[in-house]
C-alpha cells in the first residue's frame, strides 16, 4: 500500500488551488481551508465516525450526508464538496495528512515557518523576540515560536524550524567537541 503523504499529496494540492483561486474574494481563504480541513480532520479522526469510515455497509451517499452534517458550516460549498471527493474515492482517513500538506504549502505561499526553540530553562520575552528575529533574517520568512522546557538539557537551547536545527545545548556542544577530538 503506496505511503499515506504520497496518497494526500494530490488532494492538498487540489485544496490549495481552491484555496488559491478564492483569494480575489476573500483574501482569507487560504486560513479559512485550513480551518475547515483542521476540523474535518478532528471529526474523522472521532472514535465513532471511525466505525462509519472503516465499515465498507456504509454507503458513499451517507457516508458522504453523515460528514457534512457532523462539520455543520464549518465547511462552505467548496468544502462540502471536496469531502464528497474524499468520500467518494475512499480517501477521507488521509485527511489529517492532507492537512498537514495542506499548510506546508499555505506556509510556503504566505513565507511562514513555525519554529520550536527547547531551552533548559524559560526564555524572557525579550530572548524570545531575538530569536525570532534572528531566525526570520536567516530564514526570510514570518517566524512564530513555540517555546519549550526540557529539564534534562543542562544549558542553551535547540531550535527546530522546518528541516533546520540548531543545537546549541550544552550537551550538544559536548558531543560535536568529543567528535572533533576523536578524528
């Protein structure tokens, strides 16, 4: 069975171009389809709507019905319709991959990143502000945080953005210091 990112890959694509297309009329849209397939995704993702999903006696009309209903105007026409889509071609157990495909692109197209940065201890507001800034020059993108704790780390921080991450703990530090020394 083909990965379920290579199966939701189309699917993103074609919500995002939707989305894309709205922009004219709504300058909102993209957020607005990332909203509406971030609940769809939590309504599939339900321990109930799971039996309905999963049991092939559920037909595709009712299947279909029972999805929109349990998303109520969460969902607009196009929405409604690309649930359809999903039901239709047995699809709707990857949406929660579509949306994660989904907001890559919309990450892309609006040049956002979210970053985590993991301290040993909690950053000031002011340290907070530096990094963020530090990395939208680096990265050239809006940069929003997400600030962690992590006790075990001794000392400094890592920050994860994307593919990227920089480790300046202390024990990464040690580590990078005892491979230098070992070649």
């Amino acid at each position: 069975m083909a990965e379920k990112s290579t199966i939701a890959r189309p699917y993103a694509l074609a919500a995002f171009g939707l989305a894309q297309e709205q922009i004219q009329t709504d300058p909102n849209s993209l957020a607005k389809w990332s909203d509406m397939l971030g609940f769809a995704a939590v309504a599939v993702a339900d321990e109930v709507m799971q039996d309905y999903v999963s049991n092939p006696k559920v037909d595709v009309e009712t299947l279909s019905r029972l999805m929109i209903e349990v998303c109520g105007d969460q969902l607009n026409d196009m929405g409604k319709n690309f649930i359809k889509v999903l039901v239709e071609n047995k699809r709707l157990n990857v949406l929660p991959e579509i949306v994660s495909l989904y907001n890559l692109h919309r990450a892309e197209a609006e040049k956002t990143i979210e970053a985590e940065v993991i301290s040993a201890f909690p950053l000031s507001d002011a340290q907070q502000s530096s990094l963020q800034a530090g990395l939208k020059k680096r990265l050239g993108r809006e940069v929003s945080l997400v600030s962690k704790v992590d006790e075990n780390l001794l000392g400094g921080a890592i920050v994860r953005a994307g593919d990227l991450v920089i480790d300046g703990s202390v024990s990464g530090q040690l580590d990078k210091l005892a491979t230098a020394l070992l070649h």
